[in-house]
C-alpha cells in the first residue's frame, strides 16, 4: 500500500515536471494538464511553494504559478 506521503510526493513531482516545460499557468491549467482533484493539486501546489521550488504570483486579477 502506497503511503499518503509518497502519494503527494510523487504528484508534486509530476507538477512540477509540468511546470518545468511551461513559463506559467493557472490553477485550472494546471488541473487540465494534470487531472488532479482541486484537493490533490492544492496539496502539490502547497509543498511545492513551501520548498521555493515554484512560486505564486497575481497578474491581472489571476493567480500564476511557475518554477521558482
């Protein structure tokens, strides 16, 4: 049984190879590309910025992430 650890851990992974070949993105660019639950991209999303490995950023009234 895969822990709920590595569960996140290789979807943050997955996020941010996604990110890795993209300037910028919203969230629901994000959610397209990947096919993440709002919940499972929030939680990628939060440990990614929490280890300043991507960054988020208002542009115009919408939220952006990108690699940091």
């Amino acid at each position: 049984m895969i822990s709920f650890n590595n569960m996140f851990r290789n979807k943050a992974r997955y996020l941010y190879d996604i990110l890795s070949n993209l300037k910028q993105c919203t969230f629901d660019e994000l959610k397209e590309r990947t096919h993440f639950s709002d919940v499972d991209l929030c939680f990628a999303l939060c440990s990614l910025i929490k280890v300043n490995k991507i960054y988020q950023k208002k542009i115009d009234d919408v939220i952006v992430y990108g690699v940091a």
